[in-house]
C-alpha cells in the first residue's frame, strides 16, 4: 500500500488557449515537462445524498474537504487507483493519498472495509464514518498537461482542458465521457506552490490581467447538476 501526503499553496486560473500558448514559450526557460506528458484523469467523488461537501463547498468556508477516488486513465483491474482526501484550511491545501490496486479499492470501498492499517488509512476511515451515507456522487474527467521547475521542484503549474462530468456510470471502468464543464477555448492553469510564486510568473499573470479564481469542478458540476435538476422538475410540473 502507498501512501503520500501533500501541503502547499494551489492558486486557480481560468485562462485561454492563446494565454495557455503564451505562458509555455515563457515556462520553457523555468520549467520542464512533466515525464508522463499529457494524460486523462477520473475524479470520482463522495457525498452525501444531500450534497453536503459539494454545499460547503461552494460556501467558501475557512475549512473545507472532500474525498475521491482517482485514476490515471481507464484502470484495469491491477492498475493503482487513488482514494484522496483534500482538505483546505486558511487558503493551504493539504492532501492525503493512499494507492490500491483498482479491484482491492472497490473490494474495500464497496464492502466498507478498514484502511486503518496506516495514519493516512485512519483518516480515510474517520472521514467516511464522519459523513452518514457516503456515496459516489459525480464522475469528472479531463486532461491535464503538467509541468515543474527545473530548480524548485516543488512548484508545479497544471493545464486542465476538456472537463467533462456525468452522474450515471459511476465508476472509473466506465468509459471517459460526459459534459462540458468549460467552453472549448478555455483551459484551468493551477499554480502550486509552497511558498511565494515566482517573479517571473507574477510578471506575465500581471502583464496578461489575468486574475486567480476559486473556481471549483466538483462545485461547477454540482451547480450544473443542481439545475438541469430544477429544469426537469419544472417540465414536469407544467407537463
């Protein structure tokens, strides 16, 4: 069993696809490619049935969390999968990550079982039993092109296109598809850092205007969601 635990800054931008062009020509002097390149990610996330975390979230609370499952493309049945809790307080970021197998992950998840053989396990376990009825609630899959610094690994800058979300299907197996969450010319750049930005970024977000945003996708989803929900009831009600 793997285990990793994350701290940092992660600061969100909504940008365009000429932007995202711009900044790489400029990256290239700072940053290299990440060794995988670019790849497709699955987020399933767990809520309660009355959306408790994706509410919170949305509320912008000094404390924050939420729980999902991650893969790294389509997962076969050995591939590792990674159950994440995210948490957020005071604007720092701290992630727990623990890495199973696919199968053994969905034996655990669907049976309720343990993971308390490790810290990070204990706190998985404590955060399902703290939220009553726990359920896969969102599938949401995009993809991302990362990139580090070439003398301060720590600092990562991550391209999202191509966001898409579902309610049905939800399993990382399923298939990659769903709808649009962004329009076809934007991408979201995450900047994650463990302490100050760099200058020469903080110069081109300057010089391009361009504005961090608390931009969410599980909180974008769920308002989505949330609508075409009260669209159907209204169809319904006027049927």
């Amino acid at each position: 069993m793997n285990q990793t635990v994350f701290q940092r800054y992660e600061v969100k931008y909504r940008i365009t696809r000429f932007q995202q062009h711009q900044l790489l020509r400029l990256m290239r002097c700072y940053m290299v490619a990440d060794e995988h390149g670019r790849s497709t990610i699955q987020s399933l996330y767990f809520d309660t049935p009355d959306w408790l975390l994706a509410r919170r979230s949305m509320e912008h609370p000094v404390y924050k969390e939420k729980l999902r499952l991650r893969s790294y493309g389509l997962p076969k049945a050995e591939d590792e999968v990674f159950l994440e809790l995210k948490k957020k307080l005071d604007g720092i970021t701290y992630k727990r990550r623990l890495a199973l197998p696919c199968a053994q992950m969905s034996r655990a998840l669907g049976q309720s079982n343990s993971l308390s053989m490790s810290q990070i396990g204990r706190e998985l376990d404590f955060c399902r039993d703290r939220y009553r009825d726990l359920k896969p609630a969102m599938m949401l899959s995009y993809r991302r092109e990362a990139w580090y610094g070439i003398d301060d690994r720590e600092l990562r800058i991550t391209f999202d296109d191509t966001v898409l979300w579902r309610r049905e299907d939800l399993n990382l197996t399923s298939g990659i598809y769903g709808s649009p969450l962004l329009g076809t010319q934007e991408v979201l750049m995450e900047v994650k850092v463990a302490s100050a930005m760099p200058h020469w970024l903080v110069q081109f977000l300057s010089a391009q205007k361009i504005y961090k945003t608390s931009f969410s996708k599980y909180g974008a989803a769920y308002q989505r969601c949330r609508m075409e929900m009260l669209h159907r009831k209204e169809e319904l009600r006027y049927a």
